[in-house]
C-alpha cells in the first residue's frame, strides 16, 4: 500500500491500477473478438483470459510494495466462519436469484420454463470454481480491490463490513469485462453479485468464500439456464 501522505507512492498506485483495468478490458475485447474470428484461437481464448488473471497478480508479488500472498487473500483464513456464511448465503439468495432469473428469461428473454437437471452438474462445479471463479477473483478482487482500497479507503459499512468505493470501481470494471467485446447490456449485470462478492472478500480477508460463492451463482445460473426454451 502506498504509504499515507506520500503523493509519489499514490501517484504510481494509481497509474497501476489505472493500467491494471485498461489492461484487462482490452485483453478481453481483444480474446473475444480473436476468438470468434480465429477458430483455432476460439478454443484457447478462454485459457488465455484465465492465465492472465491468475499470474499477473501473483508475478507482481515482490515488486509492487505491499503485494503479497497475503494482500490478494490466498489464505485459508477461518474456514469454519466462512464455510458456515457461504452456506448461509447460498440458501438466502438461492429463491430471490431464481425468481430473478424466471422474470427475465419470461419477461425480456420471452422464453418458458421447462424444468430440465443440467448434464455434468459435477463437472461444471469443479469447471466454474476454478477455472472461472478462482482467477475472475484472484484478479478483480484479491488483487485490483485491494489496490484501491488503499486509494480509497472505506468510510461506510454494509452490513457491518466496510463498504466504500473501492468495491463499487472493481465491481465496475468486472461488469465491463463480461461487456467488452461483447456489447449486450444485460452483460453489465454481473456489477451487481461483484458488490457482494467484494463484501465477502473484505469481511474475510480471504478468496476462499467469494470464489466458492462466485462459482455457486455461475453454476446455478447455468442450471437455471437450461430449464427454459423459447416460447
């Protein structure tokens, strides 16, 4: 973290971060578009969204001050309280995000439901934690959450976790990656569960509940998914 009252150390921290999002939203549009354009290249886009994720936080440990295995929340933290409040929130969203999810697929998507058991529900799980989850929160919470909380500290709490904009620009440029090279709107909608997992990384001070929570959404929204067909 920049050391408070030195202008040059927050100057070069916020040119990171800066560079950091910019970085990341060109990577994707630029592997989107690749991968619908190049079909060699389609089936290795992924991986390469992936990588850059998970390793470029990790390769800047030791040469950004304050960056450590620590800082990007790779600790097991206590497993038990946060084991016991992911199960907590897994069942309080579980309705309110099916019946979201039912309203805009009948509403916007004008499709109807038909109730199906997605195929490969195991494989999914393992697929969406971590190789999704894991890196999508490595990078945009473990490590660029991080860095602006400490340019912007948190003033406020949500529900007795600190809440300030740090989360809300992460949270910001998260939506921007799911829309960059894509351009549909309804993309931007993943700004929304970022803000929670943003409270879930720093109430924890580990990745372990937000990648676990992160994966259980994709997993259910997918399953949800598949349960409906157009009218």
């Amino acid at each position: 973290m920049a050391p408070e009252g030195d202008g040059g150390g927050r100057k070069k921290l916020l040119h990171e971060v800066a560079y950091a999002s910019l970085g990341i939203l060109l990577l994707f549009t630029v592997v989107k578009h690749l991968g619908r354009a190049v079909p060699f290249f389609g089936s290795h886009a992924f991986t390469v969204a992936a990588a850059a994720q998970l390793y470029v936080p990790i390769l800047l440990i030791g040469r950004r001050p304050g960056l450590s295995y620590e800082s990007l929340g790779l600790v097991k933290g206590d497993l038990r309280r946060d084991l016991l409040l992911l199960l907590g929130l897994c069942l309080l969203t579980v309705v309110p995000f099916a019946l979201m999810h039912h309203l805009w697929q009948t509403t916007v998507g004008h499709r109807m439901l038909w109730p199906r058991w997605p195929n490969g529900i195991g494989f999914k799980l393992l697929t969406q934690v971590f190789l999704v989850a894991l890196p999508e929160e490595l990078f945009f919470r473990g490590y660029l959450q991080r860095r602006m909380e400490a340019l912007w500290p948190a003033k406020r709490k949500l529900f007795g976790t600190p809440f300030g904009l740090a989360i809300i620009l992460s949270s910001a440029v998260f939506a921007l990656g799911h829309f960059a090279g894509e351009y549909r709107f309804d993309r931007l909608g993943p700004f929304f569960p970022a803000l929670l997992f943003g409270l879930l990384r720093t109430r924890t001070n580990s990745l372990v509940t937000p990648v676990l929570y992160h994966g259980f959404c994709n997993v259910l929204s997918d399953a949800l998914f598949v349960s409906y067909k157009p009218l």
